[in-house]
C-alpha cells in the first residue's frame, strides 16, 4: 500500500507524550551538514525534533515507526545512548548501537534526493500537517510506503538492537 500522507490527525500518531509523523521528500543534498542543521534548526523553531534518514536505509512507514517507537522507550525510560531522539531513531534504522556506523549505513549522504524524515513534538496544540511540513522543509513530497519486500529485515535488525541493549 503506498500513500502520500495520512491525513488523520495530519499525518501524526501519538506515542506515550509524544507525537511522531513520517515524513518523505525528495531534494538535492549538496552539503549533508549544513542541509541537516538548517532543517533541525528550523524544527526547533516549531518545537520539533526531526530524524533524516537516507532513501537507500529505510523500508517504509512502518519500519521508521518501528525505530521511532523503540528510540522513545530508551529515551523516555532515561536509557537513550544519544543525546539526540533522532539519532537515537538512527541508530534502530541502522540495526547498530554505534554512532558512526549508523550513520554511515543509514545517514544521508551528498547527492541524495530521496530523503526520510521522522518529526517528533511534545506540543499538543496544532502541528503543521505532513503535507505542510514537506513544503515548510522546501522539498518535493513523495508517497510513502508502509512496507518494502526488505522490510521484515529491517525490522528484525532493530528488534535485535532492542534486544541486544
């Protein structure tokens, strides 16, 4: 099944205090670190938090709530191994509890144009909707799939992380 937004609750799903929206976008990455800070700064302003994840490492919807779900029980539980709940989200994407590697096997990389997002909010008050965030963040909206045919993998490899922790 392939969407391009859920439009209940504008895309948005609660999850214990926090609110989580997947988000999926298409643009020219010219520079990974200035394209990340700006986005970050900018989902601060709106008092978000934002995951970007490369097009080649997630395997639908439900694979990045999957991460998303499982970064929040460390993180609300006090037992996070970032500082940050995106990278924390990171880490699950890429089945690894390092850094670096998540990074590297999940992390955007220059010349990407299919980028992957998870927003999260502790704001209850009105969010700016799937579609909107997509325009707001200056990128093409592409549809979302809930699942690819390498999903199960994905899948297992962050339950393993979870396991292994």
């Amino acid at each position: 099944m392939c969407h391009p937004f859920h439009e209940k609750d504008g895309g948005w799903r609660r999850f214990s205090s926090t609110w989580v929206c997947v988000l999926r976008g298409k643009t020219g990455i010219d520079d990974v670190n200035a394209f990340i800070l700006n986005k970050k700064e900018r989902a601060r302003e709106m008092g978000m938090d934002m995951l970007f994840a490369s097009g080649k490492a997630v395997e639908g919807e439900e694979h990045l709530l999957t991460c998303a779900l499982h970064a929040l029980r460390r993180w609300n539980g006090g037992t996070a191994r970032t500082r940050d709940i995106g990278m924390e989200t990171l880490l699950y994407v890429a089945g690894s509890p390092h850094v670096n590697k998540a990074i590297a096997e999940a992390g955007l990389e220059e010349g990407d144009s299919e980028v992957w997002m998870v927003a999260f909010s502790t704001r209850n008050e009105r969010r700016l909707s799937a579609s909107e965030m997509i325009e707001w963040l200056g990128m093409e909206p592409l549809p979302i799939p809930w699942r690819t045919e390498r999903a199960g993998e994905a899948l297992e490899r962050a339950a393993l992380l979870e396991i292994a922790q």
